[in-house]
C-alpha cells in the first residue's frame, strides 16, 4: 500500500513538472531536440526504462523518436570482433545526425551508441589478455578520438549508464528463456570485465560529456522497483528539458569591462576581455540586470575583397518591442553564450558558441579558431544596447554563386523581395539601406569595409 502511494505520488509529481515544461515550450521554442543516450551492461534494465520513459513522454504531450538499438541488426556475428561495435557506432552516429535536426522532435532517445561504443572499445582494447587484446592501442586511440570529437560528443546531452552484477544480468537474461546455454556476452567473467571497463571509462571521460550519470540497477533499492530508476530517469530528463527552456547565457560584470578600458566603438578584445571571466544565469534574470553586460558572439561572412556581405533581418514576430535590431538591416549572424558552450577557455567558449549559432542560423559548419575577434561597444544607441557587447570575427570565402539558407525561425525566411539571407554588394546597401542600418552594422562597416569617414557622416550623421 506505502509503494503504490508512493508511486501515484511520483506520478503526480512527473505530470506537474511536465505540464510546466509544455507551457514554457509554447512561450520560448526548443532550439533543438535534447538527445539521450542509455548504454552500459547488458540486461541492466535499460530497455525496461526507455519503454517506460517515452510511454510517459509521449502520454504527456512530448514528442519523441527511440533510435534503433543497432546491436540487435548488426551484420558481424562475432560481438568480441572490433569491427561489431565500429559498425555500431557509425551506424548509431548516422541515425543521430539523420534526426538532430528535427523540428518535429522534442527528445530523441538512443539505445545504445556513442558512450557505449566508448566502453566496449576499453574492453576490447583490455581484453582477452593485456597483451594479445582485441583490439590494438592504435587502433582504440583512433576510435576514442573520433568518439570524442565535439563534432560527435557535444551533440548528446545526456548519458545514463546502467550497470548491473554479473550475476543479477544473468539472472535476468534466463528468467524468460527456455534454455541454459550462454552467449559469447552473457559469462560472468565477461560480464564482470566489461563493468571493469565502464567503470574505467566514466572515470577517464566522464568530463568530456556534458552530463554523465550512473545507475547500479542491482543494488536492494533498484533490482525488485523498476518504477524507482525510470522516475529518477524521467525527473532528470525534465529537470534537462527545463533548463534548456528557461536558457541560461553569459554575462560579464560591468564594472571590469569598464574597468578594463571599455569605451563606445570599436575594443580590443586582448585589452578588454584579459582576466575577465563569463558567468552564467537565467536569460529573464540576465536580460533585467543593469550591472551585467551580455556578450554576442558575431560573424560578418565577406568575400577576400571586402566589397560583398552576407545580410539578414530578425524575425519581427521574434524581435522585442525594445530591440535595436527590429527592422533593421544586419550585417552580421550570431547570438547568446549558452552554458552548453563552456570550454577550457573563454576564447574557446566563444568559439563553440559562434559555431553552435552559425549553424542554427543559417546551417554551415565553420570554425573560428584561427580567427581574431573585436568588440563593439554602442551604448547609447538604446537601452538594451547598453546592455550588450558584440565580439566580432570576420570570415572571409568565396561568395560568387554562394547561397545561404536560412534555417533559424529568429530570422526573416530568404523569400519574396526580402534581402535577408543574401549576399549583397557594399555599395547596394550603402544606397538602399542607409536609413535600414542599427549601430554594430554601422560600426562593422567602419571596421571591416573601411568606408570613408565622410561617407559616414552623410549615411549616419556620424
């Protein structure tokens, strides 16, 4: 009787915070679908709540896609053959990246794949001795590296690794079968082995991957109460759905900035940003704030001439009433740092970030790594430019013939007579769009296109 007032309770609990979450969803749209991933040790009860997890998501107004477990339709026979789980993982990578970009899709749930493959290879690499292994150093530094690219690992923002002792899988992997015989996994010295390596691998790169998240479902607690790992399961995976909503983006104290030398105009980015670190809180908290500076990562996309640019405009329906981008010509495409961007560094943060919103934005894959940034600062432009700091990089390719799709609902679509999402010549947008401009485009132009001073003053009054 306590257990099934405890679970209505759960159930109760799950539903409240998932009828929150849907009408955070209809206010702010998902960017992208959250993936997860479950692996770890066979017949520790992964598929039991996955089963359990998307029946709730779904009942509760969520959409999901379950990927195929691809185990279960590989061609290799052979588990303990490297080739098994290469094929595995290229073939749970491809089924990833086919339905990342879903706009359909609120959580896509992976049965087995990156991690997985992870901790399979650190088996394979250990056994069946330390010096005649399965698979060789060079080949498990190869695999681990294509594993760990960000490419791959950042796409995944949660894994649940499952682990049970060899003697509960056992249990459980013969309590419905009608036969005693063992496959080539299912021996105990497999079994224990294989948690040896998971174990190793959580330690060694758990911090690699944005959230790790280990359940033993053999201990007193879990084996006999199914119904206690698939809530914590789900309570996760909304408390991670939230966050995502609610959006957390960096800020800088404005005091160091200015501190530092922060000036209306063109800065420095050595001179202003040195010492300065990017902290993170809610979006509503943030954007309220009048002691905190919000960076913008941007890219201006030009030719090696400098005479064409890539030019879009927001969404109005997207844009505040108070926004200096409403209705205005830009010459440049970015965004907020989101905590999902941390790197080492700060410059690699800002990195990540601009990458991420390039290819939310217009869907191009470019990396800003060898690129020199430069703020732009305009605060009296309007009260929310106050509050804000572009960090500019310029990317230069080739622009003749190219064509941008734009991909991102903040934007206007590239139809009809707008000039969003084209490549217009500097000159066009001088005569057309002099009166269209907000202050980082005019800047841009200053700093990037060298348009005369006098040019200036006629175009802007400045």
């Amino acid at each position: 009787m306590v257990e099934q007032k405890n679970r209505k309770e759960s159930i109760k609990e799950l539903e409240k915070l998932a009828s929150v979450i849907l009408e955070l969803k209809q206010e702010r749209k998902l960017r992208r679908p959250l993936l997860i991933e479950f692996c770890g040790s066979p017949k520790s009860g992964k598929s039991t709540t996955i089963t359990s997890l998307n029946q709730f998501l779904k009942r509760n107004g969520f959409s999901t896609t379950v990927l195929t477990e691809r185990a279960s339709i590989c061609p290799v026979s052979n588990k303990k053959d490297p080739l098994f789980n290469i094929w595995t993982l290229s073939s749970a990578v491809a089924e990833i990246v086919d339905n990342l970009d879903s706009k359909k899709t609120d959580i896509i749930i992976a049965d087995r794949a990156v991690f997985d493959a992870l901790c399979w290879f650190e088996w394979l690499n250990t056994n069946e001795t330390k010096e005649s292994p399965y698979l060789d150093n060079d080949n498990y530094n190869s695999l681990k590296s294509f594993i760990k690219m960000d490419l791959i690992k950042d796409c995944i923002d949660i894994v649940y690794v499952f682990r049970a002792d060899p003697k509960t899988s056992i249990e459980r992997e013969f309590s419905s079968l009608l036969t005693d015989k063992r496959g080539s996994i299912m021996e105990e010295n497999v079994l224990k082995s294989f948690n040896t390596s998971i174990d190793d691998v959580i330690k060694k790169y758990e911090n690699d991957f944005r959230k790790v998240i280990s359940i033993d479902t053999s201990t007193t607690e879990t084996n006999k109460h199914p119904n206690y790992v698939s809530y914590s399961v789900t309570k996760n995976i909304l408390d991670t759905l939230r966050m995502l909503l609610i959006e957390k983006i960096g800020y800088f104290n404005k005091n160091s900035l200015i501190e530092n030398g922060l000036s209306d105009g063109i800065n420095s980015y050595n001179k202003i940003l040195n010492n300065i670190k990017v902290e993170f809180k809610d979006r509503d908290k943030v954007e309220k704030s009048n002691i905190f500076i919000q960076p913008l990562p941007i890219a201006v996309i030009t030719n090696k001439e400098r005479d064409k640019v890539l030019v879009v405009k927001k969404s109005e329906k997207k844009t505040s009433k108070d926004s200096p981008e409403k209705n205005k010509v830009l010459l440049y495409i970015g965004g907020h740092i989101r905590q999902e961007d941390v790197r080492q560094t700060i410059l690699n943060t800002i990195n990540k970030s601009l990458t991420r919103e390039i290819k939310e934005e217009i869907g191009e894959s470019i990396n800003f790594e060898n690129n020199k940034p430069f703020l732009i600062y305009t605060p009296n432009y309007s009260t929310k430019s106050e509050k804000h700091l572009a960090i500019c990089y310029v990317v230069e390719m080739d622009l003749s013939n190219r064509k941008f799709k734009i991909t991102s609902d903040e934007h206007v679509m590239k139809a009809g007579k707008t000039i969003s999402g084209h490549v217009l010549d500097i000159g066009e947008i001088l005569k057309n769009e002099d009166k269209n401009m907000e202050s980082w485009s005019v800047e841009i132009l200053k700093e990037v296109f060298e348009i005369k001073k006098s040019v200036q003053q006629k175009l802007f009054g400045k």
